[in-house]
C-alpha cells in the first residue's frame, strides 16, 4: 500500500510540474521499483519525490540531482521520516554552548541525540563542564546528522583516528553539521572540498589557508551547501540548527523549537543557502 501511495503522490507531481523544469530536465514517470532517475537530495520539500530523466540541478530547490533507484529513493524517504538521529562528536575541552544550543534544537525538535569521542572516557568542556560520552570510536551507532563543535579542535582535526573514522561513515551519514572552529575537522576529513563554509570570527583566515579549496565566508552566521552545514560560532550554532531542523521537518516544527527556547533572535533565511 505504501508503495502504491507513494507511485501515485510520485506521479501527481510529476503531472503537476510538467513544464515547469528546463528543456534539459525533463520529468520521468517511475514504472517500477527498480526504475532509475535522478532525484535532488532529500530538503523535505515535495520536490524529494520527483524523478528527472538527467543529472542536473533541482529547479525547485536547486540541490544537485543524484542518480537513484526508485526503491532506494523511497526507502530513504522512509527512512527520514522516522526519527532522526544525531551524533556529536565532543573532544576534551569543546565550548560548551556550541554543543548545548544545537543539542537543545535537535532534542526539542523530536531528534535522537547521542554523543561521541575518541575514548569512553569523561572530557572537560571548556574547562567547565565534565561531560561522559555515550560512545567512543569503536562502539558508535551511525546516525543521519555527523556534527562537530569548536573548542580545542587542533588536535582533532589531526588524528588520523577521527579522520578515518568519519570518512568510514560516508556511506550512512546524510548531513554533516559544524558549529564553529568544529568547521576545521569536516575541512580535514575533505568535506569541505569545493564548498562554502564559514567558522568562528577570530579563525576565518586560518580555514581559509587550512582549507584552500573551500568559499571560506565571514559575517554570515551560516552556510547552507545542502547535505553540508556549518556554522559561524557558539550562539550561531543555535540559528544552523534550527535552519536544520526547518530543512528536515518544516519551518513551523523549527518556529516551534524556538518559541519553546524562548529564542527571540531567530529569523529564517539569515544565513546563507549555497544553490
């Protein structure tokens, strides 16, 4: 039934739309589950169920397209539907609210937070706060939403542990997330590669020389490049996530989130969204 329902909601708006995309984009009509189109990456918009015959760029949303079965597209529709997961990676001496603002967002918005750092073992955020991660390295579950928070991000970003460690969880990690100088260690991992990005005022020019081959921007809280989002730093780290949780459950879950918060500075759009 499910299947059926969502052949029927896939056609209609392929209906809808026709003529509506640029001649180099036509729409495709899926007859089977094994049918192949390309497909933008999932923004919660209706345009996550429409099928082009090309590769190109969504003319709705502007996300790359990628190239899908219609059964895998469908079940990772199912699958962002359930409930999201997020994993904050934390190291010895993270700035507190650049972890605490998101994982308030992410948890208020119905989100599965989980935390992680190299060992099991307790770490000191910002001198402050004793903090004991739910999983080290080895022992990790992999999650939607990879995150990453500045504060002493130096050493981090030059474990070749971490490193290989993310790059082990490509395949099943959906959106990377960086608040702050966290920005460094997606840039280390490659992440960041021919992005736009933005990080903490005081360490704009040292991404830009870390990362040569990424947009490094200043005085945007931040940049949206569609599965990668990184943020300008501590309290900014609050307005990306909120964009987030937008992204995934729609403006008004997000408007919600913030009400809750009592975050009267939020306002939608302000940061920059990479077409």
């Amino acid at each position: 039934m499910k299947l059926l329902l969502f052949s029927v909601v896939l056609l209609l708006c392929v209906v809808a739309t026709r003529g509506q995309a640029p001649p180099s984009l036509s729409v495709l009509a899926i007859t089977s589950p094994d049918s192949v189109g390309y497909f933008c990456e999932p923004c919660g918009n209706a345009c996550d169920t429409m099928a082009y015959a090309h590769e190109g760029v969504c003319p709705h949303c502007g996300m790359k397209l990628v190239r899908q079965t219609y059964k895998a597209r469908k079940e990772l529709l199912d699958h962002l539907q359930e409930k999201i997961s997020v994993c904050f990676y934390l190291q010895d001496g993270v700035e507190v609210l650049d972890f605490a603002g998101p994982m308030e967002v992410f948890s208020d918005a119905g989100f599965r937070v989980f935390t992680v750092s190299k060992k099991k073992e307790p770490l000191v955020a910002q001198g402050i706060l004793k903090v004991i991660p739910d999983y080290s390295l080895t022992d990790a579950p992999p999650a939607d939403i990879l995150a990453f928070f500045g504060g002493n991000t130096g050493p981090s970003a030059a474990d070749p542990a971490l490193i290989s460690w993310i790059h082990s969880r490509k395949e099943m990690t959906h959106y990377y997330f960086s608040v702050c100088t966290g920005a460094f260690i997606l840039a280390k991992a490659g992440i960041l590669d021919g992005l736009t990005a933005t990080t903490f005022h005081s360490s704009i020019e040292a991404l830009r020389k870390e990362a040569p081959a990424t947009k490094v921007l200043s005085d945007v809280r931040f940049v949206d490049n569609g599965r990668v989002i990184t943020t300008a730093g501590i309290s900014a780290g609050i307005d990306g996530a909120l964009h987030l949780v937008a992204k995934l459950k729609g403006e008004d879950v997000a408007r919600g989130v913030a009400g809750f918060m009592e975050y009267d500075k939020w306002l939608p759009g302000q940061g920059l969204v990479v077409k």
